[in-house]
C-alpha cells in the first residue's frame, strides 16, 4: 500500500521530461539503426547478457558469478573500443553525415556538387555513353548501396566519367550519390513494371523509375542510343534536358531553391 502511495505522489511529467524522454529515444533508435547488419549486434546482445547476468547474480545472491560479471563489465568498455574502433569511426562519420547537419554545410560544396553531375552528364552524352545516377535525398538508399561497391569518394565529373566508361568492371549497374559523395558504384535497381512506359525506353530508364517509384531519390538518365539526358523523380521521366535544363531541376530538387549561377555554367553544352 505504501509503494502505491508513493507512486501516486510523484510530481508529475513536464514538458522537459517528455522532451528528454524523446531525445534517449531518438539516440537509441539511431545507435541501433547505425549497428543494424554489422557485427556490433552480436557485441550488444553480448553486452546485455553480461548486464542481465549481473542484475540476476546481485538478486539470486551468486555472489561468485556476480565477481565474475562485475570484473568483466570494468573491461567491456574498453574491448568495445578497441575490437570496433572502424566501426566507430564509420558511424561517427555518418552521424557527420545526417540530414541535419546538411544546412550547416557550405552552399558552395552543394553546387559544385550539381556541377560535377552537370558536366558529366554533358561528357557521357556526347560519347554516347549509358549511365544512370541515384542521388539520395530524405529516403536512404542504403540497401542498395550494400548491394553494389562501396566506394565513399569524392564527387567529381572525372571519377563518374571514368566509372561509365565500357572497360570499367563498374559500368554495368548505378552510381548512387549520397551527401555529396559517391556513396557505391554498380549497384542494381529495381526495375518498374509500369504497362504504360514507352517502349523505347531501355533497362536503365526503367531501373530509374523503379527507384524513384519506391523513394524520393533523384535519378539522372543517359542514353546510350540517343545521348539524351533524362531526370527522373517520382517515376515520373524528363527526356531531352540541356546543361541548363538539367541544372535548374537539380536545384529545385536537390537543393530546394533556384540557386545562383555556377561560374563553371559554360563549361558544358550537351549536343
């Protein structure tokens, strides 16, 4: 009766206890999303072994396998550290990563960013060289950036170039854009099923409206018949774009505004 009483005379909950409430929870969801699918899952069912095995030892007075456990716990800390410090250092610079800190990042690495797809867009057309690139918006496209080759480069029009060229072991499959980096190469997409698409479009006209079916990625479409530079968002395909037509969707998609003019604008004109 007592603990009853007590419990009822609790003071009651603040706004500031559901906003700490809230923000463990956000940090427990992201430290188990970051560990999902690596070895670090088995490392935390371990750990909470070792804690369960502590709070049953104290309770059952096992005070042997309560030493035992208490000794171990003294050291987790540090073979955690140790045995996953590139898992750590991964997951730190993915946090550095996330949407959030994406508006305290310079603008001017955002539309070099669109410049280098730009340009590379305009060399692959004019050689006739298919290729299609994802870019990430708020959705992730980490299942098919596992499924390809990982390679976290940094954007530029010559690494694409190079990634599409038909003797590259990389061309046949996507590149995937993600904060501003060349998250994977070669990774394969879900093709749509849509009845009503054109049937000239090829395989990857139609892996780019699959995935855009299914998120709310960006995908930019070269045409290896034709040279044509397509964008496609929503499942829904733009054929046809020019350098500025091109430029000022990325804008308007990517970075949600029409931006200022690039200096680098006339270096490129599609054919």
């Amino acid at each position: 009766m007592n603990s009853i009483t007590t419990l009822l005379r609790r003071p009651p909950v603040s706004l500031w206890d559901l906003a700490d409430i809230l923000v463990v929870s956000v940090l427990i969801y992201m430290v188990l999303k970051l560990i999902k699918g690596t070895r670090a899952v088995q490392m935390a069912t371990g750990s909470l072994l070792l804690v369960a095995a502590f709070y049953v030892s104290r309770l059952s007075r096992l005070d042997t396998l309560n030493w035992l456990v208490r000794n171990v716990l003294g050291y987790l800390v540090f073979a955690i550290i140790v045995l996953f410090q590139s898992d750590i250092r991964r997951a730190l610079a993915h946090l550095g990563r996330a949407p959030f800190f994406r508006y305290f990042a310079s603008e001017e690495s955002a539309e070099d960013s669109i410049e280098e797809l730009v340009i590379a867009a305009g060399m692959l057309a004019s050689h006739r060289t298919g290729a299609i690139i994802a870019i990430e918006r708020l959705i992730g496209l980490r299942s098919y950036i596992e499924g390809g080759i990982t390679l976290d480069a940094v954007l530029t029009y010559d690494l694409i170039i190079s990634i599409f060229q038909t003797s590259s072991p990389l061309h046949d499959g996507a590149v995937i854009v993600q904060n501003d980096r060349v998250a994977a190469a070669a990774c394969f997409l879900p093709l749509t099923v849509n009845p009503k698409l054109a049937k000239e479009l090829g395989s990857r006209h139609r892996a780019a409206i699959g995935l855009t079916e299914e998120n709310d990625s960006v995908a930019i479409v070269v045409s290896e018949e034709t040279g044509n530079v397509s964008i496609v968002v929503d499942g829904q395909i733009e054929r046809g774009l020019d350098a500025a037509e091109l430029r000022a969707r990325l804008r308007t998609l990517v970075l949600g505004r029409k931006a200022a003019p690039s200096r680098r604008e006339a270096r490129v004109q599609y054919s």
